[in-house]
C-alpha cells in the first residue's frame, strides 16, 4: 500500500525513489487527495525525466501517497497556482498570466495538462500507473498516458466534468482507453466507476487488492525490466503509432477545442468558466450519483 506521505509547505509534491531497475514516483499532497496544480505538474516532469536519463532505471511506477491516487486538477486549493508563469516544456507559447478569456486558458492548458500527458506518454520507457483510491478528472490523465494501470479493489474512476458542461477533461483519452459506448456512459452518467468495471472496458490491466497493490505492480515492473531497453522503447513507439493511426491525436486536438468552447460559454452565461462547480460541489454530486 502506497505510504501516507506529508503535506508540509516545503515537503516535494512529487517524490522519487530508485528500486533497483524501478523508478518510483510518487504524488504528494495527500492533504488535497493529491490534486494537480501546475507546480506538481512540473515535479512530475522533472522525475519523469529524471528516470529516463538514469540508464539503471528500466520501468517507472507513477503511485500517489495518502488514501487517493488523484483526484483531479487543483481547483480550489490554497495552493491552486493557475496566476504563476511556468517554464514552458510542451509546447511553445505566450505566457498565459498576461492574457484574458480563453487565450489566457487556453495557453495555459496547452501546456500543463494537454501537452504535458502527450509529452509523458512518449516517455521511452514502460510507466506503470499503480492506482488505490480516487482516480478523477485530472487524475485520469495521469493514469492514461502511462502504458498499464494495476488497481486495486478500492480504486474507482470518473469524469464528472460534463457537470461543468464540458465534454471531458483535456487529454481526452477516453474512446481509446475504453470502448466509445462505455466512454459515452463514463462521461454522460457521471458516476464512479470500480476498478472491476473499469477493468471489463479495457481501461485497467489488472485489479487486486489493496494490501497486494505494490507487490504486484513491482512484480510486474521487475518482469518487464528484464527485457532490452531499446525493444521496449520501440514497442512502446510501435502501439502509441497505432493510436495515433486510428485518430488519437486528432481526437484530442478536436476535443480540446470543444473543452474550451464549453469554458467560454460557461463564462459568457454565467460569468464562470466552471459553471458555478468547485471540488467539494463536485465530490458531493459524484457521491449522490453513485
């Protein structure tokens, strides 16, 4: 079971650890169920790359510390940084904190949450997502653009954004990590979905319980490191190719669009772009609904 991890001020949002050929990377704000503000986008980053220039390390494991793997982005933290200029790594665009309306969230979301999960799914080497707890919005995000998910028994899953009158969050990964039907279930009910559920659409690769999450994801990992780093790369590179093929990254271009489109009405009728919804109405309408 992942550790309970801190939550003090200057405590890493983001830890690291080497297991032998095993990178673990852990989320750390346990506090806020591990929600992603920019700063530990950044982290991520910074681990995640960290990984791959040590040619030691052959397998990632991404974990979150506390009872939750992630539950979204940051919308309401004390420390939500969405007025902080960042270091620009996916994409090349303007800052973000000068701009108005959808140009300013635009450029904003094109890095820290679309560009940065294209970025990491092109990581050269296996990243294995080990999931107990809360797996939402943002958190989905993170889990999809690693190449297997082990959950274990207590994980469930949702999208609640279309709460917001939005369709999805910004990777939208959905009618490739699950059948379009489930997708169209997934996003229209709301609802939390089991680790067992999520397994039967294809989203999860394995589900065990709790106690057993961190030996079976290691087991899994040390497995895959005996293979050659340069044939995992390319096998990696091989299927992310045929996603591409079938019109994943096209997909996602299109979405995002329709993602912003959404904010911008929601600001326009309303005068907020989150149609009113903060974490805790959002946490509240998933229990109800469940």
């Amino acid at each position: 079971m992942p550790s309970t991890g801190g939550d003090a001020p200057d405590e890493a949002v983001v830890t690291y650890e080497r297991r032998g050929p095993v990178a673990a990377v852990t989320l750390n704000r346990p506090r806020y169920r591990n929600a992603q503000n920019s700063k530990m986008t950044y982290a991520l980053d910074a681990a995640f790359t960290r990984a791959v220039d040590d040619d030691e390390v052959k397998v990632i494991v991404l974990a979150g510390a506390g009872e939750h793997f992630c539950a979204g982005h940051d919308i309401g933290t004390p420390d939500r940084d969405v007025d902080e200029s960042f270091e620009r790594k996916a994409v090349i665009w303007w800052d973000h904190t000068e701009r108005e309306g959808v140009d300013r969230r635009w450029a904003r979301e094109s890095e820290v949450y679309l560009g940065m999960c294209r970025r990491w799914r092109e990581i050269p080497k296996p990243v294995i997502a080990m999931v107990h707890g809360a797996c939402v919005a943002g958190g989905l995000m993170l889990a999809w653009c690693c190449d297997f998910i082990v959950a274990s028994d207590d994980a469930f899953f949702a999208d609640p954004v279309v709460r917001m009158g939005i369709p999805g969050v910004e990777y939208f990964a959905h009618p490739w990590v699950m059948n379009p039907r489930a997708a169209k279930e997934f996003l229209y009910t709301g609802e939390r979905f089991s680790a067992e559920q999520a397994r039967e659409w294809g989203m999860v690769n394995r589900t065990v319980p709790l106690e057993e999450l961190e030996s079976e994801t290691y087991r899994i990992a040390e497995r895959i490191s005996a293979m050659p780093a340069f044939g995992l790369a390319l096998t990696k590179r091989a299927v992310n190719q045929a996603e591409d093929l079938q019109g994943m990254r096209s997909g996602m271009d299109s979405v995002f669009g329709l993602h912003h489109a959404a904010h911008a009405h929601n600001a326009e009728v309303g005068g907020d772009s989150l149609a009113g919804m903060d974490a805790r109405r959002m946490r509240d309408a998933g229990r109800s609904a469940s």
